[in-house]
C-alpha cells in the first residue's frame, strides 16, 4: 500500500512540474546584443521586442514572429494564416 502511494504522489509532482513548465515562456536566445541586431532571435522582453519591430519590421516574441505589413498592420502567422492585432 505505501508502494501505491509512494508512485502516486510521484505522478502527482511530474504533473505539477510539466504544466507549471508549459506555462514558461520559451527561453531568450542569443546575448542582449545579438537579440538587439537579430530579430529573428527570441525576447520575452516587451520594450526590445517593440525596438525590432520599428526598427526590423518583424520581431520573434515569446516564440512568436510578429511583422509589420506595408501598411502598417501587426501580424504573425498561425495555422498558416496571417491573424492581425
């Protein structure tokens, strides 16, 4: 019996850990400096992020590739279809 819940509290813990994981944005890549002159490197920084974007015109956020289209629009693809903000 304390075999049984011994393995079910461990089940419990990998669990916990792998959702609290998923919640984790991916991580940064690259030095600051090279995520300054690299847009297609990963930022979870906002402010930088915001820095590419009018600068580059695209921007890899939170995992993310965010653009600017020719008129100005923000949009990033999912599913293969541009979803603008």
């Amino acid at each position: 019996m304390e075999v049984l819940g011994f393995w079910l509290i461990l089940l419990a813990v990998t669990l916990i850990v792998i959702f609290v994981l998923a919640l984790l944005p991916p991580p940064e890549e690259g030095t600051l400096q090279e995520r300054r002159n690299n847009p297609e490197l990963n930022t979870n920084n906002q402010g930088l992020h915001n820095e590419r974007l009018d600068k580059f015109f695209k921007s890899k956020y939170k995992g993310d590739m965010y653009f600017i289209g020719p008129k100005g629009g923000y949009y990033y693809y999912q599913n293969g279809r541009k979803v603008y903000l």
